[in-house]
C-alpha cells in the first residue's frame, strides 16, 4: 500500500492560536464554483454556498475568526485565525502516562483540520442536495502553512486578494504553466518573495 505523504507539520498543534493560510481543492480540480473571466471571479450558486459557509466558520468554532480568503474556481483559499485560551484544558496536561491519554492529548491538537471537515461536509453535502446528475468532492485533505511574522501575513493576503486576476498562473489552475508545479516549491516561492 503507498503511503501518503506527511502534509502537516510533524508535532505541530494545529489547535495553537496564530494565524493559518489554507488551500482546499477540489477532486481533479473540477471548477465547481466560478469562472475567471476578464480577470474577474465570477462565483456561480455553488461558488456562493462555499463563501457562505466560509463566512460562518467562526459561528461554528468559538476561538475562530476568518480573515482575507477567496472562493476560485476550483479551491479555496483561506486565513483562518485561532485564538485559544487553553488554561485548565484536560487533554492538554503534559506528560500523561497511558496511550489513552495520549490520543486524546493528540486530538486536541487537530482543531484546524477539524475546521476544514466541517466545512467540507458542509459545502458538499448542500451541493450534492441540490443536484442528483453529478456528486461534488473535494480532494483528500487540504494544503496549510503556518503564518509567521506580519510580512508573511501581509504577502499571504495580497496573494488571495490578486489570486483571481493571476488565475492564467495559479498552481491549482490545470491550464497554467504551473499546474504541474510540486507545493513546497510553488508556496515556497510566494513565502520568499515576502
């Protein structure tokens, strides 16, 4: 069986406030949700639910907060801010001794993929209610990098803000040069410009 390729940071918690860039796609890069024309995003009904439910994420998640994001034609891009306040948190003591204990204390260190799941189960199950012809679906899991420092921050934003009037270059679009592009190289190359 071929294994999959680590794509969170190993040992990471995800569940630690700061601010988080995400990409989700969806499967095959099928544009579900809009089509770029004259360098301008024109979302379609699907497109509309995927900002809606981006929108709402804080309600679903108390320490939560969204920031700049973008519904493409076929992705998802997002910040997402997590704020927590973890003082008295069971799952979080150190050194608990049984491996019960020890997934659990990994459990809670996963609050943004959890996030995304939710969101994904949501988007997909309002559009495959809506159509019976073709089932929507995301790709397996979602791409995500950690910001750092305010410049990062302030590139990233920039970024999703100028993504639809740069869709002809965009790594997700399967008709740019870039489609082929390997992550760590094509994110790299944004982060170093910052």
């Amino acid at each position: 069986m071929k294994e999959r390729k680590q794509i969170r940071l190993k040992g990471y918690d995800y569940s630690k406030s700061g601010y988080y860039f995400v990409t989700i796609c969806t499967q095959n890069r099928k544009e579900w949700f809009a089509k770029v024309k004259s360098r301008i995003m024109q979302l379609n009904e699907f497109g509309e639910f995927a900002k809606t439910f981006w929108s709402e994420i804080p309600g679903h998640f108390d320490d939560v907060e969204i920031d700049e994001f973008s519904i493409m034609p076929n992705h998802v891009h997002g910040i997402l801010i997590i704020e927590r306040n973890m003082v008295g948190d069971a799952y979080m003591r150190p050194n608990q001794g049984n491996a019960f204990m020890h997934s659990l204390q990994d459990k809670t260190k996963m609050l943004l993929s959890k996030i995304i799941q939710q969101y994904k189960a949501s988007v997909t199950h309002k559009i495959n209610n809506l159509q019976s012809d073709l089932q929507f679906q995301w790709q397996r899991s979602f791409y995500d990098h950690v910001i750092r420092n305010e410049n990062e921050l302030s590139g990233i934003r920039e970024y999703i803000q100028n993504n639809p009037l740069k869709w002809d270059l965009d790594r997700e679009n399967p008709l740019s040069k870039n489609f082929h592009l390997d992550h760590g190289h094509y994110w790299k190359e944004i982060y170093d410009s910052v």
